[in-house]
C-alpha cells in the first residue's frame, strides 16, 4: 500500500478515531514531525493501519509519559521531543497521558462570547466609575476650597492645636424664594469638638436673639434678631480682617463677640440639602419625646409638603420631607407638643443631626460611591463652607472616634441652663434676649467657656457671691473681676454689714465644687467654712460660695 495515496478522511470517516489518517507528507507540511514505520500496533474497526503510525507520545493510545513539556519520554524509553509552533500552542497536557486539547467551533464561539461580554463590563464599569468621579469632582469643586483631590490627604484642622475645633452651622430657606424672608437663618447652631478627648457639644443659638449687628447702613438696621444678620452681611458685602466676606462673616463676628468663642469654620446649607442628605443615607431614625402624650402635631405644615405633620412619641423613622418638616415646625398654628415653641424646634433640630452624623458616617454610606455622589450631589448647590477638601478628611477622622453619647445637646432656654428669656422689644417685636439683660452676655460667655475649659475650676462653673467687709471702696469689685476672668460666675457684688478684719469663705453647699474651694482658699489664705452664725448676712444669696472680704484683703491684693 502506497503511503502517498493516503488522505485525512471526512468527518464521517474519523468517528473511529481521534486523530484521522495523516500522510507522511502532512505530518513533513505542518510540523516537521517524525514517523515511523512497523508492525502492526493498533487495530481500529474501520481502518487498519499496517505500515503507519505516529511518533510516540503524540497519539492518545500510546504509553504514560512522564517529563516536561519540552521533553517528554515514554517508560523505559528514550525521550522524545515535544511539537512546536503555531499549529500545536495552547496544548493542554495533563495527568498521566498526554492528550492534546482539541478546540470546537463551539467553544471557539462560547470564548468569543465571554471575551466580548467581559469587555463590555469593562467598559460599563469605566464609564460608571469614571461619571461617578466627575460628578465628585464637579460638585466637590463647588462646596469644598482646594479641590477635589485633597481628599487624597489629610491636614490638621484650625483649633486643633489648642484641643478644639469650633463650626458655626447656619440654614435658611433659599431654595425656597417664594416666600418672604428667605435669606434668613433661622436656623443657627454652634458645634465645638475636642479632638483630645472625643467629646463635644451642640448649642442652638435662637433665632429672634436680639443683637446688635456693629454695622451701619444695614436696612435691617443697628440691632435686631441675629437671624436677619446674615441678610444685613451680604447687602452691606460685609469685608473685615480675621472674618469670611459677606452674610456669614458678619454672622460669624457676632457670635465670636457675644458667646465668647473662637469660630474656626463655617458651613451654611438650606433646606433642599438637608431633605436631600437625609434621602440619600435612607432616613433617620430618632425618638420623639413630647410633652403630650399624643405626640407632635403641626398644621402649618402644608400639604404639599407632606402636611400636616403628625408623629407619635417613641422611636420614628423619617425620610427627608419628614425630617425637613419636623425641622421647620414649632407649632405656630392649631398643634401640639410644641410647649416650649422654637425651642422644642431647635432641639429637634440638635436630635436630627446627630441621627444623620450616624447614618452618614456609616459603612452602608461610606463604602457606596453612589450614595457619596448623592450627597455631593445634594451639596453642589445648597452648601457654602470654608472648609477645604483635605480638612474634611481629617474632620471625618475625627467624628469617627466620637459617640453620639458623648456629645452634649444644649439650648440656652433648657432648665439646667436658663441663661435667655423672651422680651418685648422697643417696637413691639416679640424677641429673646439673656436673662442679665439686653446685651449683656457676661453669663453665657461664662457657660461657652465652662464647656470649651479643661481647667477644673472652670468646668465647675461655681456662682459666687463678693460682699466687701474691708472697708476699701472698689475692692469688692476688683476681685469680682478677677474671679470672673478665672471663669468663675459673679452672681453679686456687694457691701457687707459691717467690717470685718480677716476674709472669710463660706461654703453654702458642702461637698460640691471641690477645685472651686481648693482654689480659693489658696487665693485668700483662709481655710472655707459652713458656718454661718457669724455672717447672716450670706444667708439672703442662693449661690454656691460667698466671700466676704476683710481688711487682710487689702494687703493680699496689693
């Protein structure tokens, strides 16, 4: 039988074998492959090979080969040189066998598919990403100074060096003009963090407190509610060293002044941004607390808003027009559970924040580049901060490592703290001012810097009474402001009944305040006492320490 008359069979023909026939002068064509011939080795049902047959280790019915896959041998034979070259790459060899992997038109068809599916993911994902990352850096441009890119690193904040870092928070309703008085904000409250210990506070400022704005030519005028002085800024485009320009550097200034405080940065949002943020993190979850057993009931809430507004005491979820709601309503009209009024409004305002803080720091938020968009999203237009981008970094480092617990919500007007009282002003207004007096803002320095002190004698915050026994005029009064200055609380200062040779110190309360006491027994060189006996005349003030100043005093002071 002639070799050379030999070709591959058709399909058909190959059912009995892997391989088909190959001549002699294919496997020289497509290779360069070695053949022999012999006796009879295989016999197949529907061909016989006598003379031909492959090179072993490359026909399926040979012997386990063991080698690499440069060079293989058969057992007990000598090694044979593998095939090479385009025809016979990607050749899968496995187990003990060496079988070369055979492609389909079908799984030639299946690995275009998957190839040309994974491309176009790819491509999705890309353009996903790379829309998601626009977005950040578009509306991060506009909130945030420095650009987007300084969320890559991190700066230490102003105030950080001191232990404290003071925001002032101001909202109003500019995304609403339709009604008047949009500009205003009525919604102000100032957040202090210490960044060494972890704690902090939040006190809502009262809008209709009554301020004078230190500018003229103001069409709100000199005075007036510390809500229309961001109005008052921006119509005068208010400039002045050491302040933002314009609505909130006036703002910003009269704070400073009145409450005592260093103001290290500033954020104003309106309405839209907080129903919006609230919406994206998927609601907040707060306990509602009214003094009526019903709950909380609004109806000047309109009903295009989601009106009225209506929640029961206990734990409630809200969605942003919710929210938005509650934060607005302080039960002006036909309500309930708004017995203190704006009051009740700015303390749930303190609540709904802290809720969102949660939320939005949370890895539900955090790790879902959507969500981040949206809250950029609800941001680009309706913020203006002076933060800059790497400073809020380090910001949300910092509100990381501090519970909601450890953040004290305080009102001016809350029982424990007393320090404002609604008056009538001079043209009938209805408006808030401090218990001491129309701009007097002595006592609510002294609580701001209770609360922002790491002095021991300062957090006490003991009230003491300076009566003068020395028979020096003035003197009573001179050390008043010494003690003031010390932070402690001046609740009066007057003559005593008669005059007395050595100061003395009594303690109206035993056992409280005991860095108080330690400090000014030191200051006078007296030891304090509860004995009021000698001195009646202590007996008429309700305060913690009364110290009666004697002649000694004199020479002590000098």
């Amino acid at each position: 039988m002639n070799p050379s008359n030999f070709r591959q069979p058709n399909r058909r023909q190959r059912r009995g074998s892997l391989d088909g026939i190959i001549t002699p002068e294919s496997f020289k064509r497509h290779g360069n492959l070695n053949y022999h011939t012999k006796k009879h080795v295989s016999e197949d049902k529907t061909n016989k090979l006598d003379d031909f047959n492959r090179t072993d280790g490359y026909h399926p019915a040979t012997q386990a080969l063991v080698g690499t896959e440069s060079q293989i041998t058969t057992n007990n034979q000598t090694p044979v040189k593998l095939p090479t070259g385009p025809r016979h790459r990607g050749n899968n060899y496995s187990g003990d066998s060496l079988v070369p992997h055979i492609k389909t038109k079908k799984q030639g068809r299946w690995k275009k598919i998957i190839k040309r599916s994974a491309i176009v993911v790819a491509v999705l994902c890309l353009l996903v990403g790379g829309f998601l990352g626009w977005k950040i850096m578009k509306n991060g441009g506009k909130v945030f100074k420095g650009g987007i890119f300084g969320l890559l690193k991190t700066t230490k904040l102003k105030g950080e060096d001191v232990g404290r870092v003071n925001i002032l928070l101001a909202g109003n309703s500019s995304d609403d003009p339709g009604h008047g008085g949009a500009d205003l904000t009525d919604s102000i409250m100032l957040v202090s963090i210490d960044t060494v210990n972890n704690n902090g506070f939040m006190i809502s400022i009262p809008r209709d407190l009554w301020v004078n704005y230190g500018v003229k030519n103001c069409s709100v005028g000199y005075q007036g509610k510390i809500n229309a002085a961001y109005v008052c800024g921006q119509e005068i485009k208010f400039h002045q060293d050491g302040y933002p320009d314009g609505g909130m550097g006036l703002l910003t200034k009269i704070v400073k002044e009145n409450f005592g405080i260093e103001i290290n940065y500033y954020t104003k949002i309106n309405y839209t941004a907080f129903k919006d943020a609230v919406n994206t993190v998927g609601g907040i979850d707060i306990t509602i607390k009214s003094n009526d057993p019903r709950g909380l009931y609004d109806a000047n809430i309109a009903k295009v808003d989601g009106g009225p507004l209506k929640l029961s005491n206990g734990r409630q979820h809200l969605n942003g027009q919710t929210a938005l709601n509650l934060a607005r309503a302080r039960g002006d009209t036909i309500s309930y559970g708004f017995a203190r009024g704006d009051f009740a409004r700015t303390e749930n305002q303190r609540l709904m924040l802290l809720a969102l803080k949660d939320k939005a720091l949370g890895v539900s938020v955090l790790s879902n580049p959507a969500k981040i968009s949206s809250l950029l999203d609800a941001a680009g237009k309706n913020v203006e901060t002076s933060f800059k981008t790497d400073e809020i970094r380090r910001l949300y480092e910092i509100a990381q490592k501090i519970n909601n617990s450890n953040i004290k919500s305080i009102g001016l007007a809350d029982d424990n703290v007393n320090l404002v009282q609604t008056f009538t002003t001079s043209n009938n207004l209805s408006a808030i001012r401090p218990v001491a007096g129309i701009s007097d803002f002595t006592d609510i320095k002294a609580y701001i810097k209770r609360l922002t002190s790491n002095d021991p004698v300062v957090k006490e915050g003991a009230r003491v009474v300076v009566l003068n026994g020395s028979g020096m005029s003035g003197l009573a009064q001179s050390q008043a402001n010494i003690l003031k200055s010390k932070g402690i609380s001046i609740t009066a200062v007057a003559n005593s009944n008669k005059t007395k040779p050595n100061t003395t110190i009594i303690i109206m309360k035993d056992g409280s305040m005991p860095n108080t006491r330690s400090y000014l027994e030191q200051k006078y060189g007296v030891i304090a006492t509860t004995d009021l006996s000698s001195n009646p005349d202590a007996q008429n003030y309700n305060t913690d320490f009364v110290i009666i100043l004697g002649a000694n005093a004199i020479k002590t002071t000098q």
